[in-house]
C-alpha cells in the first residue's frame, strides 16, 4: 500500500521509539514529497525499513559518543 504524507507521518509517530523519531523530527512533508519523486512510493514495507535505518544509524552514533 502507497502511504501519503499524513500516513506516513503517523506510522512514524506509532514507532517513535524504533527509529520513527527522526521523521518526527526533521521530516516535513516536503522531505517526503522530494523522497517520493526520487525512489518512488513510500510503501508500509519502505517506512520500516527507513525507520530501522534511522534507528541503526542513531545506535552507531551513540556508541562512538561513549569513546
């Protein structure tokens, strides 16, 4: 299934925790529309795999914050 922005959005807030925050954050829907025109529709199957993105790159960031 295609997600419009606002779904999109939505699914991000529902996994916040899981890599969602960073669409939270500092996705506008611009930023969806450009990623849309670029790669193609955003599928449910595509946003987890940008959320565990997000959230892998986030976890790599916080253990070189450790050293």
């Amino acid at each position: 299934m295609n997600l419009t922005w606002n779904e999109f959005y939505q699914l991000a807030k529902e996994n916040y925790t899981n890599g969602g925050d960073c669409i939270v954050e500092c996705w506008e829907e611009s930023d969806f529309n450009e990623y849309v025109n670029t790669f193609g529709p955003m599928t449910t199957t595509e946003a987890f795999e940008i959320f565990s993105e997000m959230n892998s790159a986030y976890s790599d960031y916080s253990l070189l914050e450790e050293f």
